[in-house]
C-alpha cells in the first residue's frame, strides 16, 4: 500500500476546518440538527475529512491516482 502524502497544503487546511466544523455541528451542538441519525452521519462525515486533512492522505485520492500536493511542498 502507498502511505505517501497525496493531500496538498491548502487542501489540507480546507478539510480540516470543514471536518471540524461538521463535527462540530454533527456530534456535539446536535441542536441545529432535528434528526439525531442525520446529525450523526454528518458528524462520523466530518471526522473523516478532518482526519485526512490531518495526516494528509486521502484513501479516495489514493484510489483513483490524484495527488493535491505540489512537487515544492515541505513533508
């Protein structure tokens, strides 16, 4: 398997403010949300981005062959 970074530095900012943010809304502040198993997809959703911006790797991306990374890109 191919563990290498595939998720570019902007990218990676964008999931993880997004996933957090859906996490957020998903799991802990369910008020916003009336149906509990809408809110909970959004927010097991939401962890998943926030975890791939994170450790900048992306499975989905993995699969299909795309890279958001630029070659000048610091590990």
């Amino acid at each position: 398997m191919n563990f290498e970074k595939n998720v570019g530095r902007l990218d990676a900012v964008l999931r993880t403010g997004l996933g957090a943010g859906m996490g957020y809304v998903g799991l802990i502040d369910t008020g916003l949300i009336d149906d509990q198993v809408a809110a909970i997809i959004l927010g097991v959703f939401g962890i998943v981005i926030f975890s791939s911006g994170i450790f900048r790797r992306c499975p989905l991306y993995s699969l299909i062959g795309f890279n958001s990374r630029t070659t000048n890109e610091e590990e």
